[in-house]
C-alpha cells in the first residue's frame, strides 16, 4: 500500500480476488496489439456482468495477474492492454516501465534536496 494512495493501492479485497479468473478470462483472449483492450472497456464489461470495479483497482487486479506472472507477457500502453505476441513489444514495455521507474527517483532525489537530506 502507498502512503497517500491507500484507497487505490491497498492490497485486493475478497471481492476482487474472486474477480481474478474472470480478469484472465477476458485478458488471455487479447492477443496482440491489434487486440488490445483499454481498461475503461474492461471495467464496463465487468460492470454489466455485476462486478463493479474501478480503473485503479482493475489496474491493481493486472498488476497482481503480472507480478504473479500467473499470465505471461502482459503490455499496458496508453492505447490498453494485450498479450504480447514479439520480443520487441515485451522490451519496449520493459524500456517503458524502466524510464517510469527513473522518473520516479529523479523525483525523489528532487524531493530529499528540498528536505536537505541525501539524494538516493
């Protein structure tokens, strides 16, 4: 859970673990970026079959399948998601969360230099 976030990063509920299956259901058919899925899409879909859910925990559910790695490949770009099919995509998608990850700590080295403290 992440100080200042809890109400969309706290760990899934019993609710949304049983949503779990019927995640990987919808996410496995996804094959390719040419079958990509946003999350607005997933979430109305699970919204009409009675699982209302919200953009961030859904992204909390994918995040668990992937840390998981209980489905293999996962992309998130800003078009959605899909299973990547080529190296290409899964090292672009690497490169993606790595230059994230960086702009992270560039943000917190700024913040510790406010505070006076050490940079990381």
């Amino acid at each position: 859970m992440i100080i200042n976030w809890e109400k969309y990063t706290h760990e899934l509920t019993d609710k949304e673990k049983l949503m779990v299956p019927r995640v990987i259901q919808g996410i496995v058919k996804r094959v390719s970026k040419r079958m990509i899925i946003t999350n607005a899409q997933m979430c109305e879909q699970l919204t009409k079959e009675g699982h209302k859910i919200s953009g961030p925990r859904l992204r909390k559910i994918l995040n668990f399948i992937r840390s998981e790695s209980i489905i293999r490949n996962i992309v998130a770009s800003s078009d959605g998601y899909y299973i990547a099919t080529t190296q290409k995509d899964l090292d672009d998608y690497r490169e993606s969360i790595n230059a994230r990850a960086n702009a992270i700590l560039r943000n917190l080295n700024g913040i510790d230099k406010t505070l006076g403290g050490e940079t990381s």
